[in-house]
C-alpha cells in the first residue's frame, strides 16, 4: 500500500514518527511530494519570522541586560535554519523511511485549463488551488504508474476533495476517479488514524527473516548390555568417641517462705505548741493584729481550745 501524505499530515511529533514506523513495519510506503515539503517550509518560515520580530521589538531589553550579541546570533541562526529547511526536512523524512517524490510532469496548459473551469480541487476565484491541483495530478499520477498497488491520500483539504462527508469524494473527482479506472484503487482520509494499516500484509523487504532449520526426529537409543552385579560395599562403622562426662548441677534450694507483716504501732506525736509573741494583745512581730485596710484587732492566744470563748 502506498501512502501519500498532504502537508496537513506532515508534523513533527511523537504520533507522526510513530505512524510512519508502523506502516513501514507493516510493508506499506510513505511517500511525501517534494511540492509538501515546500509548504510545510514556507509555514515554518512564517512562524520564524514572526518569533525574530517579537524578540526584536524587545530589544532594548537585551540592551540593558547585556545580551543585544547573542540576541543577534540567536537570529541569524534561526533565519539561516529557515531558508535551508526544505532540504533539511527532506533529510530527516528520508532518515525515517519516508520516500521524497517530484511533482508529476504536469504541462502548465493542464494545470491553467483545470483553474479556467473550476475543476476540483479549485473550488472557486477566491481561493487559488495551484498547489492543491499540482499535488493531486502527483497522486494520480502515482496510482497510474503501480496499478497493483492500492493508494491512499491523507488530506485534511476537505473543502477541496470532500462532498461534506467525512472521507467521501467530491463528486468531481469520483468522476475523474471513474475515468481513469481508478475508483477501486484509490482511496482518500482526513487524518492519519483513518489509515487502515492493517490492510497492508506484505513484510519489508529490508526485514532478515531467519531460517528455521528441521527439529530432529528423537531415535530410540540401542539397550545397553546387563551390568556386571556390583558387591556392595560393607558399611564400617567407626567407634564413637567417649562422651565428657556430665557434671551434676549443684541442688537449688527452695526460696525461703517470706513472713507476715508485723503489725507495729505508731507512736504518738504531742501537737506542737506555738508559743505566744512578746506582745499577746497585739500580735507583736507575727503581726497577727494587723488586718487589711490599716485597722488593728485585738489578738487573744489561749492555750486549749477549751478555753476559748465564743460568747
């Protein structure tokens, strides 16, 4: 199966390089006209030239952060990888397996007569479709030139060969299809998940496919003659060494039963007697008479509780 891709299938990703893989390891070709790799260049051109401008107007800024030298470096590298992008995107797709195909030989008379009537994929005077015509003239083109191969065209340009369905032809180009006998055989998707890659059966050719040799087939091996009976050999036993002799553990005497608690009585302490101050009426130093607010009360001691008096 070959696969032609439009530029709106060519991107840089991870999802990119993994679709060409598989369908390389599947036996189908990834082809890419030379005419996409200029679109997808003059794309990457206009983006390089709009991020240049933004660094430029900042300028000043570098100026002041002392960086005005690699600023310049840093564009003449990017407007020198620009201008030599094609040839080297053209190189890296080909280091991934891709194959880099030449416009078809197209005469501008075809090309001019298709735009004069409008034939898809010109759709209408507003919108030019030099490239998109130039483009599917190629695919054409490849389909006439392997006619044992089926072809599938990745374009997301719907509004050029779609009918308003997904995948479906314009009714021009079926038309065209039709006429050249090519209805069967040539196939077009939006994206490249609708890539039915397992539809391509045939192996790479760049695959080694190693060479398995026959399994032998297992023989039975001849008897052997009958063995000699073998006297078996007579099992000596060898004397045991003298066992050390084990010492006897000194006799463990039983814990001595522990005796009850003796009750002992507690002696009887006096109450301590606080003595009376110098001055019994007053408190003396104790300041006993002494009371908040500077008032005095009058302090008696007595010995006994006895012989205090509540009345």
């Amino acid at each position: 199966m070959l696969i032609v891709l439009d530029t709106s299938a060519v991107t840089r990703d991870a999802r990119f390089e993994t679709f060409v893989r598989d369908a390389l390891d599947r036996g189908s070709r990834v082809l890419i006209p030379r005419l996409v790799l200029v679109e997808v260049a003059h794309r990457y051109q206009r983006e390089s030239v709009a991020m240049i401008d933004a660094l430029t107007v900042q300028a000043r800024m570098y100026d002041r952060l002392g960086l005005r030298d690699d600023l310049s470096v840093f564009v003449d590298a990017a407007r020198a990888k620009a201008d030599g992008y094609v040839d080297s995107l053209a190189r890296q797709l080909e280091a991934m397996g891709c194959d880099v195909i030449e416009p078809a030989h197209a005469s501008h008379l075809e090309v001019a007569g298709r735009e004069l009537q409008r034939r898809r994929p010109y759709v209408d005077k507003k919108r030019h479709g030099y490239l998109a015509t130039v483009n599917w003239l190629t695919v054409l083109d490849i389909a006439d030139r392997r006619p044992s191969e089926d072809v599938v065209w990745v374009s997301a340009n719907s509004r050029a060969f779609g009918s308003g369905e997904p995948s479906v032809w314009h009714d021009e180009i079926w038309a065209e299809l039709q006429e050249r006998g090519l209805g069967h055989r040539l196939r077009w998707v939006v994206d490249l998940d609708d890539v039915d890659l397992g539809e391509s059966v045939v192996p790479r050719l760049d695959r080694t496919v190693r060479s398995v040799a026959p399994r032998p087939v297992r023989t039975e091996p001849a008897p052997l003659p009958p063995r000699a009976p073998v006297a078996a050999p007579q099992r000596v036993e060898a004397p045991l060494p003298p066992r050390a002799p084990v010492a006897t553990p000194d006799p463990v005497e039983p814990p001595a039963v522990a005796l009850p608690p003796v009750p002992v009585a507690k002696p009887r302490v006096a109450p301590q007697r606080i003595l009376p101050s110098g001055n019994a009426d007053t408190g003396g130093r104790r300041g006993l008479g002494r009371m908040m607010g500077g008032r005095k009360r009058k302090v008696t001691v007595v010995e006994e509780l006895d012989d205090l008096d509540f009345g």
